[in-house]
C-alpha cells in the first residue's frame, strides 16, 4: 500500500478547513485551496483560532500549534493541488465537483488517490462523470471535522480494493473511525439521521412542542446535541439539499419529505451559525 505523506483539500469552508486542520495536525503536508482568497482568509483565522483554543485547554503547545500551522499551504491556485491524496469539500453540486476533480486529475500523477466529502451525492455518478476513474471513492466526514471521530469510506462500482484500503488506513492515521459502505441515497448516517431533524420538525409544523424543549429533551437522552441545534451548526442549505437529494433517490416518500419550516429558513438566508441566525440566534 502507498505510504500517504501530503494531503490537498479542495474547499476552505468549515469542512474543509476542519478537515485540513486534522491532517496537519496528524503530521500530513497540507495544501488548503480555494479559489475564494475572502474564504480562504477565513479558513487561516479558523484553523488558527481553533489551534489556540487547543493551547488553552492544555491540548497542545505553543510550538506545536507553530508546528501544526506551518504545514498548511493556504492557496488559491490550483497548481498547487498535488499531493498523494485529494479531498474535496466544495458545495454540493455535481457538475462542480465533477469539473474540479478532472482539473485536479490532469495535474496529479497516476498515483494520487482522490475522495470526495460529498454528504448526498451518487459517488458512483460522479465516478463515471470522471471516466470511471479506479482512483476514486467517496470520504465523508463529519461536522466539525477536528472533533467527530467517524468517516463513512463509500466504494464506487469502480474503486479498486487499493484505493478503498488506503483510504480506510488514511482515516486511522487521522485518529477517525472509518466505516465502509457502497454507494446508495445518504449513505448511512444521512439516511438514519433524516428522522431525527423531520420528526422534530413535524413537531413544531404540529405546534406539539417548542424547538428549545426538544432540543433539551434529546440532550438528556443522551443526544449530544439536539435536533435544532445540529441543524444550525450543519448549515440549514446543507441539510435542507441532503434531505431533498435523499427524499428524490428514494422515489419522494412521504416519511422523508422536506420540512416547509427548513425550506422558508433556507429561502430567508437564516443558514444556523455561518449566518448569525437559524432555528437559533448567534451573536
């Protein structure tokens, strides 16, 4: 198996900011690219901001946040994308994604591995928009990235075993917990998880209860957090695009139709914690 030493994540939102973030601080070459220098800027004060925070609660040192941050490469050139793997974690559209991967896969050589982070879209439709490519899987992970400790490997009809292993072993040396699965509408915890944002929110359409009483309900059952909160903290865009990517895949039954609560959220711009204001307000 290829010894994986550089890591370049395509994408300097949260996503992939937490995901750069973990790389380096697991000891990877790290390239952070965007072609947005505003996001990209934004992703240098999160990962530095989230690195401090490690310092104060005695996580780490000072030198080594130096260390940690000094093996990030923040660019907006493409160029630079070169490494033995690529992650992308840009906004979940296919033909994006799709146009991104083949830019990157001209400037790689045969031996870079590439994984999208996509939460909901076919990994094996954006497999065969990429000719099929054996070299490339699916790698989600979760929000926030430096502190969720699962990632969903999703095989394409054309992975080769290689890929899929040397994926699975790059996960572990994030200090993740990977899980592998084929590609099917939400893969697995997306598919799971759409009960218990839809039923929350049915609950409030049906005035049964108030989004703060459910969200401490579910916390202490045991939930780290509730439905609501999850929600702003995803991004009320992203959840509300998984959940309609998974309702259509699956033929639109009732049980997993989008909440017109979510949808009025989306159309207002009220995103959760990127925008200030969600199910919750944030100063």
């Amino acid at each position: 198996m290829k010894r994986i030493c550089s890591v370049a994540v395509c994408g300097a939102g949260t996503m992939g900011s937490g995901i750069a973030q973990v790389a380096a601080q697991y000891g990877f070459k790290v390239i952070q690219f965007d072609v947005n220098e505003v996001v990209l800027e934004k992703s240098r004060q999160l990962v530095l901001k989230n690195l401090r925070f490690l310092v104060e609660k005695g996580k780490i040192n000072e030198d080594a946040l130096k260390e940690i941050y000094s093996r990030i490469l923040f660019t907006n050139n493409i160029n630079d994308c070169k490494a033995d793997v690529v992650i992308e974690a840009i906004i979940e559209k296919k033909e994006a994604k799709a146009d991104l991967f083949e830019q990157l896969m001209n400037i790689n050589g045969n031996d870079t591995l590439f994984a999208t982070n996509t939460s909901s879209i076919s990994v094996n439709e954006l497999a065969t928009a990429l000719n099929k490519t054996e070299r490339f899987a699916g790698m989600h992970f979760f929000n926030p990235a430096p502190l969720m400790k699962l990632v969903e490997v999703i095989k394409t009809n054309y992975s080769s075993p290689e890929t899929i292993a040397a994926l699975v072993q790059l996960s572990k040396d994030l200090g993740k917990i990977p899980v592998v699965c084929k590609d099917a509408p939400g893969f697995i915890v997306n598919r799971v998880a759409r009960h218990y944002y839809l039923e929350a929110m049915k609950l409030i359409e049906q005035n049964l209860a108030t989004i703060e009483n459910i969200d401490m309900i579910m916390e202490a059952s045991g939930f780290k957090m509730g439905p609501f909160k999850l929600m702003d903290l995803i991004g009320m865009d992203i959840n509300f695009g998984v959940s309609n990517i998974v309702w259509n895949d699956l033929g639109k039954p009732d049980r997993l139709k989008p909440s017109i609560i979510q949808q009025q959220k989306v159309e207002q711009h009220k995103l959760g914690r990127k925008t200030g204001e969600g199910f919750y307000k944030y100063e």
